[in-house]
C-alpha cells in the first residue's frame, strides 16, 4: 500500500510538470516557435539532437535538455556543467527522462472484490489482442477468476475474434448491447476477480458510437478505462485521438505495436498532452507474451537509449 501510495504522490508532481510543458506547449501552437535558445553544452546538444531524431518535440526534447543541464549544474557547480562528459550528460537526461513518465501499477486484484477495466479507442490500435493478454495473464499466470465483455457489436468479426481467445482460455464471454445488459452482466460476474471490457473502435468522424460508448460507460462507477493507441501512429493523429477520447474520461495510457516502430518521442508527446499514467505496454502479437508492464525506466531506455559500449 505504501508504495501504491509513493507512485500516486510521484504522479502528482509529474502531472504538475506535464501541466506546465502543455501550457507551454499549446503557447507556442498559438504564437510560434520562439527562437531556441540552445545554451546547452555541446554534450546536451548533441543529446538534443538525438531526442529530435527520436520526434520527440523540439520543445519538449529542450525542456528536457534544460532540466538536466540545471541538475548537473546543482552537482558540479557552473563550470563543470559546460565540459560534462557525454556518458555523464546521457545518464542525467535519462533520469530526467525517467522523472517524467507517469506509469501506474498493474490491474489491482483483490480475491472478492470484482475490478472491471475497460480497453478504449480507434480501431485497429490492438484493445481486442491487449485485452485477451491481459485475460489470459490474470488467469493462467495469476490463477485469477476472469470474465470478459464486449461492447462491440457492429462487426460479427469482431464477436468472433474474442471468443476464440474465450474459449482458448475457458473464460465466459458476454455480448452487451444495452446498459441494462451490461449492469446484468457485472451483476452476473460479481465473483470473478477481473471483468474486461472491448469496445469498437471509431473512425475520426463517428461520433455517435463514441456518444452510445461514452453513455454505457458512465454507468460503471469504478471502472479502469485504458485509452489504447498505437505508437506507430502520426504524432499529429496521436494528439487528435487523445482529444476525441477526452469524454471518456480514460485513467490510464496503454501503447501497443512498439515493436512496429523505430521512433518513440511521440509516447512523451502524448503523455504531456493527455496526462494519464501509462498502464502497458505492447510489443507484439503473441498473446500472452508481448505485454509489459509500463515502468519509468523502461520508457526512458525508449526515448533515449544508453550509451552503446563500442566494440574494442
Ligand atoms: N506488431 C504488433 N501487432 C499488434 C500488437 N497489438 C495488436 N496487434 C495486431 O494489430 C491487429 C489489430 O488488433 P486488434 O486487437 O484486432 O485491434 P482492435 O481493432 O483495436 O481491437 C491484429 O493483427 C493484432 O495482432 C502489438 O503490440 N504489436
Ligand atoms: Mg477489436
């Protein structure tokens, strides 16, 4: 408990942090770059450099940058910050990096007390592969009572999919179409210690389905709505997602398809835009083994990797 208390004090400061990046951020859409002003050394420079090719935003990548010369400066005093070594400059930009990723823990499950999450967001992102590896995680791994539900009836492919992964897994599946079902159906699973919830994606224009999703969901007091979105997507996209799914009031940032991509700035973007811990993190479409729990450091290796050791 404590540490679930820690985590929820350090995502406080770091939301406030994201708060801040983001006025700035939205300033700067209104009135224009301002000119850089790049006093870094040339060690942070050079690691500013890499953030940009990483598409981290310029802005971002030299907020970031700044703070790291600031704590270096705290550590050797003004004069040693303008010659620091590039191993020294990369390890504190990691650790500043790391300081700015909210993450959440996992799925709380507590036997008696049923938890319900539910997976949100455009289509084709991954919540139906995520939501059947967290299934089978919880219950073959966790040996955990688990139930799914889905929300996505439009398309028959859709049903189909999860129940194959039901019956792999030997898990009850429910389809609702109603509020009335869905309370039903918690009522129904009340003893399982773990209820997840699929749901259809939208395209960008569709929102009436988002409207219908946005009405069943409000009717579940405690529930965990993960904002699924893949990190092969356009920064630009990604931003524009983050808006449209605003109603849904998501608690948790999941990314998917990690393995799909080589640039991974734009998770940071998204986090400062949205400012909700990251939950998981997925990097394949082995089910149930490419799924991560999302940690700080992880994240941080992402956006900038350690120091590769040349071979001698
Ligand atoms: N490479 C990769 N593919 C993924 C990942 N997650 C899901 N997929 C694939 O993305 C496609 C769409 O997934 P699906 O779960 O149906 O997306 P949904 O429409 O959001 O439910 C499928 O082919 C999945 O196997 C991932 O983390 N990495
Ligand atoms: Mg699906």
């Amino acid at each position: 408990m404590a540490a679930l208390k820690d985590n929820d004090q350090r995502n406080t400061s770091i939301l406030k942090e994201l708060d801040q990046m983001k006025a700035l951020l939205s300033r700067i859409q209104r009135q224009g770059m301002p000119p850089a002003q790049l006093h870094l050394p040339p060690s942070l420079l050079e690691l500013y450099g890499d953030l940009v090719a990483n598409d981290v935003e310029p802005l971002v990548a030299l907020r970031l940058c700044e703070y790291a010369q600031r704590a270096l400066v705290d550590q050797d005093g003004d004069a040693a910050a303008d010659v620091v070594d590039a191993e020294r400059a990369r390890l504190f930009l990691r650790r500043v990096i790391a300081d700015f990723i909210p993450v959440a823990p996992p799925i709380q499950l507590d036997p008696g007390k049923m938890r319900v999450a539910a997976l949100v967001g455009p289509t084709g992102v991954g919540k139906t592969t995520t939501l059947a590896k967290l299934a089978a995680y919880a219950q073959l791994h966790l040996k955990q009572k688990v139930a799914l539900l889905t929300l996505d009836t439009y398309r028959m492919a859709a049903v189909d999919q999860l129940q194959q992964y039901a019956q792999i897994l030997q898990v009850p599946l429910h389809v609702a179409l109603t509020v009335e079902d869905l309370r039903s159906a918690l009522r129904f699973y009340q003893d399982r210690a773990l209820v997840l919830i699929d749901t259809p994606g939208h395209s960008p224009k569709d929102t009436e389905t988002l409207g219908q999703l946005r009405g069943l969901l409000d009717e579940l007091p405690e529930v965990e709505t993960h904002l699924v979105m893949s990190a092969t997507t356009k920064p630009r996209d990604l931003a524009e997602i983050a808006v449209r799914y605003e109603p849904l009031k998501p608690t948790r940032l999941l990314f998917t398809k990690l393995d799909e991509t080589s640039t991974y700035g734009p998770i940071l973007s998204t986090l400062v835009r949205v400012k909700r811990p990251l939950s998981y993190l997925g990097t394949g479409q082995e089910v149930p083994e490419a799924l991560e729990l999302a940690t700080s450091r992880r994240v941080a290796d992402l956006i900038l990797p350690a120091a590769v050791k040349e071979a001698p």
